[in-house]
C-alpha cells in the first residue's frame, strides 16, 4: 500500500483520529464498521472512506481517480473484476458528459492490469502507447460526449 491515503477528512475526523490515536495511514487496517465506530461517520462514509484506501493503494492513481470510481458507485477492485479498461472509461465519459483527459484512459488501464496482475511495477503512464494504438485502429464511440472535460463548469483550473 501507498504511504499516505489521501482521505479529504474533516477536521472533526482529524481530531477523532488523533484523540485515538490512529495514523491516517493505519486507518487503511480497519474494515468499514470499524472506520464508521472509530470516526462516527455513517456507513455509507466509512465505505467511501475504505475505497479511497483500496483505490488509491495502486500506484500513480491519486485521490481524483478514487473519486470518480466512487462517483460511479465503485467501492472495491473486486466490483471491478472482469471489466475491460476501453468499458470503464467510456463509461466514465458518458457519466461526466465530456471527454477525458486522455491520460485517464491511462488510469483505467492501469487499474484494469493491477486487478488482474496485482502488479506493482506499473504507473498508468506506461499504458499511453497501448492506449494510442488502440484508438488508432478503434477510434472512439459514436455517442462519445463532444465536450471536453476542461469545458465543463465544475472543472477547477
């Protein structure tokens, strides 16, 4: 796993972590019942908060890329299993209604080879060559949003 998991806690779960005396980076040991007791979050938070660890634990993916997989109701690599990286990222394109960066293509190959390979050697930008070779000769969907993703209102510059 990472050395640090980037979690976006709050400053009450913050406080809660220290008063127990639990490092964010321990807090990626503990099973969603226990986050939820440990921080007194609900249920639902403490699952968000265990994806994020799980997602992140892959190299080079950030907190972003964790986030959008909770965005699409991902909790787990295991959820994951079995979906093609071309599937996963279309799909994430037409949840944001906009094209991605195509370094987040990248991502979704990374993702897919680390749940089948559990290899830890790989960074998502080792998957660019792969990613270009097969938009070469496949293209994109015909219902690929038009929009790029720097377009959109809530893009943060």
């Amino acid at each position: 796993m990472k050395k640090l998991i980037n979690y976006r806690l709050t400053q009450t779960e913050k406080q809660l972590l220290k008063n127990k005396k639990i490092t964010q980076k321990l807090l990626q040991n503990y099973a969603p019942d226990e986050i939820a007791a440990v921080l007194k979050v609900s249920p639902q938070r403490a699952k968000e908060l265990n994806a994020l660890a799980e997602f992140q634990s892959i190299p080079s993916l950030g907190i972003n890329f964790a986030e959008e997989l909770i965005a699409q109701n991902y909790y787990s690599l295991e959820q994951l299993k079995g979906k093609s990286a071309v599937e996963l990222f279309n799909a994430f394109e037409r949840y944001s209604g906009a094209w991605a960066d195509p370094c987040v293509e990248d991502s979704y190959r990374l993702l897919v080879h680390y749940i089948e390979h559990r290899d830890q050697s790989k960074r998502w930008w080792d998957f660019t060559a792969e990613r270009k070779a097969y938009r070469e000769k496949f293209g994109f969907p015909a219902d690929r949003p038009v929009q790029p993703w720097y377009e959109l209102p809530s893009y943060k510059k």
